[in-house]
C-alpha cells in the first residue's frame, strides 16, 4: 500500500504550482481513506476505532515521505483532481490526465 500512495500519485517532477502543505496531508488522508474502503475495512462500533488506529499507524509511518514528494514533486491540479475521486482507480486517472 504504501508503494502505490507514494507513487501513484506523484510522478510529476518539479513543478511550479505545488501544493500547499495542508492539501498534502488532505490527500495523504484521502488516500489512506480509499486503500482501508478498497480493502472492505468498514465497521462500526468498537471495530470503528480499530480502524482508524490502523489508519492512523499507515499516515504516521508515510507522512515524512509522502509529505515531501507531495510538495516538491507534485502538481496541485493532479492534488486537487485525487482529492476528489472517490475511488482508487480514479485516483490513478488523475495521473493519466495531463
């Protein structure tokens, strides 16, 4: 998982429009959000706080990263476009569009 949040979504290099910090982590959230939905990780009552455990140990152990391509090496329309797929693959058009 971490592998494709990385690369999938930044493969833009140098770009003069960069996003902003903020809309990076936005991203990164939206991201982990779609893997844990692809994966079926759903529930409710105590297992709700499970996941979002889960969710948070993956954010915490590609933030550094993530953070850091996302802000060098990404273009803001393709953060802006990922944010508002709903679905991985989605996501993955955001790449392809240019």
């Amino acid at each position: 998982m971490k592998r494709w949040i990385l690369g999938g979504v930044l493969l833009a290099t140098g770009c003069k429009t960069a996003p902003s910090e903020d809309q990076c982590k936005q991203l990164q959230d939206h991201l982990v959000d779609l893997e844990f939905k692809k994966a079926g990780a759903t529930a409710t009552g105590p297992m709700k706080a499970q996941i979002a455990n889960q969710k948070q140990a993956v954010s915490s152990a590609i933030a550094t990263e993530f953070l850091e391509a996302c802000t060098k090496k990404t273009a803001r329309s393709r953060i802006e476009c990922a944010l508002s797929a709903n679905d991985l693959d989605a996501v993955a058009k955001c790449d392809e569009a240019k």
